[in-house]
C-alpha cells in the first residue's frame, strides 16, 4: 500500500518528515499513516511539474492520448484491487466501488484519452486579407484539490482534462482517503507517465492546500469541497491571479409531482440521499413532494430507507457503509437536533445504528426528516444521509422552493408532464436537472453549478476548455493597412 508522496516521477517522504493516520470508517482502526506534505513540499511538487510541463505540453496530443487510454486500461485490470482500497479507507460499499467509482474513474480517463486529439482550434472570418486563428494551449501548471467523498473518481475528473490539454499537474487528495489516488500514481509511473507531469502531495488543508492554492508558479486552481473553503482557496489564488474552478456544495431538490411514476420515484429518491451515505454534493437532500401524494409515498419512502442494509462496506451485502470520518458523522448526527429545534420532525433514523458489529465505526442511520423550507436543515449542507422532505401545492412553489437556497448545483423531477418537465428544467437554478431519474454521470456532459456551489465545469469539452487559454494569432496575408502616421 503506497503511502509516501509522489514527487517527480519517485515517492518520497515528507520534507519535515510528518505523517498522519489514515483511519478505517468501518472500526476507528489505523490503515497506515501516510507521508504529510506541507508548504516546502508542495514547492517542490510545483517545481518538477513546471521542469515538466515544456516537454508534455509539447508532446503530441494524440500521445498524451495514448498514455491516458492505457492508465484506463491499466485501472480497468486492476478492478478488484482499487475497488478494495477504496471501500476500506472511504467507507464505500464494495459493491458500489466495483460497480460505479472504478470503471466511472477508467471511463473519464478514457474519455480525456480520446478527447486529447480532438480538441480543435478556430478560424475566425475577419476582414478580407487577414487570416485570425485560436489555439487552445495549456495553461501551465495547475494544482487540484479534491476532497474525501469519491477520491478515485476525482482524480480523473480532474487530472484527465487537464493532462489531455496539456498542462502539468499538482493534485493534492484528502488527507482522510489518500489511498486509491496514491495507487493511481503508481500505475501513471507504470504505464510510462514523464517524471514530473503528475505530482501528489496529500496533506492537511490549512498548509498543503493553501500553499497550492497561493503558489506564484500555479497558473489553476481546481476545488471540489465546501463553500466556506472554496472562499478561501479564491483568497489564496489573488496574489497571481490564478484562473480558479470550484465546485462546491449543493443543497439539490428532487421534486415528485402528483403525476409521477411513484415505484420509480421512490426508489430515485433513495438513491439520490443514501447513494454513498449521502456524502455527495449533488444528493438530493431536499425532498420536495406535491401534497396529494406526500402521505403515500413517505410511508412506502420510510420503509425503504428503514430497510437498508448497514454494514462493514467490504461485504458485497452492504448497501450503506459508515460515513468517511468520525467528524462528520458527528457533525451529521447533529442535524437531528438541528431540525426539532426549528420544530421539525425526525420521521425516520437521527442516529447510530444500534447493531453488532458497527459499534466502532462512524455509521448513522438513513435520516428523513419533514421540515419548513427556510429551515436549516433546509438550507445547509449536510453531506450525509438525511434528507428534507418538504411539500409543495403548486407547480410554481415547487419552483420557489427548488430556488430558496444558495446553491445551485444538482436537481431532480419526477413527473409524466413532458413541457412541464422541460419548463422547470429551465426554471430551476441549478448547474444540473434529472428529469425522471437522479445522479446521472457522464464523462461527456457538463458538471457543476450556479450561486454557491461554484463555477466553471468539469467533465467534457467545457472541462478541456477551462483547462486552456484561448491565443487569438492575426496573420496579415495580403491585405493593406493603410499608413496610421502618415509620413
Ligand atoms: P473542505 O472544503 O474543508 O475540504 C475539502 C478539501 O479542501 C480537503 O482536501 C481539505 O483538506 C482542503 N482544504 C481545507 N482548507 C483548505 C485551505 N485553506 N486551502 C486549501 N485547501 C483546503 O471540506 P470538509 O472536508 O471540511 O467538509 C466540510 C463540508 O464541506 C462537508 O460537510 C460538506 O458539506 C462539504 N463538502 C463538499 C464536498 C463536495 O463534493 N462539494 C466535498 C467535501 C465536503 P483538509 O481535509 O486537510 O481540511
């Protein structure tokens, strides 16, 4: 199991030679304690990428192709084994991480793989005798922070656009889940990645995270994590004015209308709050039900989230593992609270499972909870499994209900009406709307949001272009300029 930092193609030690534990969700116990970069350590990081980035940026594009398809190739053989390393150090069902984050984590990359010879520049008809062209060209070195709650898929969602486009990479995973990434970098070193085009350096927030993000010789910042963060990574990222990304939290509405398919809606509904225990930034946390069917369908919801199986995630029966840290299942379990207080009512779960086996580990029961749109349970983020029902009389307050928060990131809807359908999609402030289904993924479609849950886009060729710049090239083929100063 690697645990060391990679830096310039060799896994080293930490400068200062600090470590931390890396923790099992399911019992509390130490995995292993990993290499902990701090600020001199991401300096070097930075160092070997910007040593690295004139020979990568100028390889052929269908090569650092190439070099992307066999990583996915390389992920794909080695399933079993990333699918165990990521259930043991984030919680994640082993039947979700064999299923869902390995081959969505080789798709990306394949996808990037593909896409790298593809993306083309432009002529722009300007003035006759001129010819006006635009490259996309890497932009540098760009550092990437990505947090603890789908560590392996993140890691192609952000480096496979970057590297396709070119530039150099300093990612820095989350000190809590490290691992799965930490073996990505091995298999990069294994099928032939240059030394220096991929730099990892897992370490805390406050000092890896903040050198990435303030470093003078980093052109991008790329976040996934919490708002509040992502206000400081835009502190940090003005010295140079790095170009930022961010992808933030999400507080998403999954409407069910009277009209809808309500077998599919209520299973949609689960697996939009409890897919991962609910740490996703686009769960559907707030439930927001048409009134004439609120009543049936929490009865039959309620029984469903009542009879997920909760378990050690290395057992292909689990359903729902522990969530990633015994902080955030602390900070989760609080929300019970949080809701009575306001007046709220705890339909369903508010705390650990009281079952053999589980005692240890950092484990909350599928949460329902009915509360008042303004509600804080109804406005924060609790990045766990619990979710806001909430209830609607009217197409229009559906709409501002969806639209009472500060986020703007994932939605759903679940109805037969095909316009009004398509009306709210429009409508709703969200970067994403599911219409009768929740939580599709793609590496080709756009991901991210509006208001606070960030900017720019991840995935497709919005991600390919946010990882260039745009050079505009006037070429003066036989027009004449008349003299400017005549002389
Ligand atoms: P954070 O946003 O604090 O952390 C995300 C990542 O950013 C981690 O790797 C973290 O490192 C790093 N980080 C923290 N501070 C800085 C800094 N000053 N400069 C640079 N990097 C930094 O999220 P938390 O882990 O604390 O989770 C808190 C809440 O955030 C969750 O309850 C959830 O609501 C939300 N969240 C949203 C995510 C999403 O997918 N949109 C993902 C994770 C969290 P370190 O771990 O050392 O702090």
């Amino acid at each position: 199991m690697q645990n060391k930092l990679f830096i310039n193609g060799r896994f080293v030690d930490a400068l200062a030679g600090g470590t931390i534990d890396v923790l099992n969700p399911h019992d509390g116990s130490r995995i292993t304690a990993i290499a902990a970069a701090e600020a001199a350590d991401v300096d070097a990081a930075v160092d070997a990428a910007r040593r690295a980035f004139p020979a990568w940026s100028r390889m052929a594009a269908a090569e650092r192709g190439r070099l992307l398809l066999k990583l996915a190739d390389a992920i794909e053989a080695h399933t079993e084994e990333l699918a165990q390393l990521e259930s043991l150090d984030t919680g994640h069902p082993i039947r979700d991480s064999r299923a869902l984050d390995v081959p969505r984590t080789a798709a990306c990359f394949r996808y990037f793989g593909g896409m790298a010879d593809k993306l083309q520049g432009s002529v722009i008809p300007v003035e006759a005798g001129f010819l006006n062209y635009v490259q996309r060209a890497p932009i540098g070195v760009v550092g990437q922070i990505v947090p603890w709650n789908f560590p392996l898929m993140f890691t192609s969602w952000k480096m496979g656009p970057a590297l396709a486009a070119g530039n150099t990479v300093v990612i820095k995973p989350s000190e809590l889940t490290p691992l799965s990434s930490l073996r990505i970098a091995e298999l990069m070193a294994e099928v032939g990645f240059p030394a220096g085009v991929v730099n990892m350096v897992p370490g805390y927030g406050h000092t890896a995270g903040q050198r990435l993000a303030e470093h003078p010789g980093v052109g991008k910042i790329a976040f996934t994590g919490s708002t509040a963060t992502g206000r400081r990574i835009v502190a940090a990222s003005q010295g140079n004015l790095k170009r930022v990304q961010l992808e933030l939290g999400g507080k998403g509405a999954n409407i069910v209308f009277d009209d809808a398919d309500l077998d599919a809606a209520i299973n949609g509904a689960a697996w939009a709050i409890f897919h991962n225990q609910g740490q996703a930034c686009i769960a559907g946390s707030r439930l927001v039900l048409h009134e004439r069917i609120a009543d049936a369908f929490l009865e039959r919801f309620g029984a469903l989230a009542a009879s997920i199986r909760l378990g050690n995630p290395l057992d292909p029966e689990t359903e729902m593992g522990p969530l990633t840290s015994a902080q955030h299942r602390d900070k989760v379990l609080s929300y019970a609270g949080v809701a009575r207080e306001q007046g709220g009512r705890v339909l369903t779960g508010g705390k650990a499972p009281a079952l053999a086996g589980l005692e240890k580990g950092y484990y909350v029961e599928p949460t329902i909870v009915e509360a008042k749109p303004h509600d804080r349970v109804a406005q924060e983020e609790v990045f766990g499994p619990f979710v806001t029902v909430l209830r609607f009389g009217s197409d229009d307050e559906a709409l501002a209900i969806a639209n009472a928060t500060e986020y703007g990131l994932g939605s759903g809807l679940w109805t037969r009406d095909l316009s009004r359908a398509h009306k709210l999609a429009h409508s709703i402030d969200a970067g994403m709307c599911w219409i009768n289904c929740y939580k599709r993924v793609n590496p080709g479609s756009p991901f991210g949001g509006v208001g606070q849950s960030g900017y720019g886009r991840e995935m497709g060729f919005e991600a390919m272009h946010d990882y260039t710049e745009a050079r505009s090239v006037w070429v003066n083929v036989d027009a004449t300029v008349p003299p400017h100063f005549k002389r």
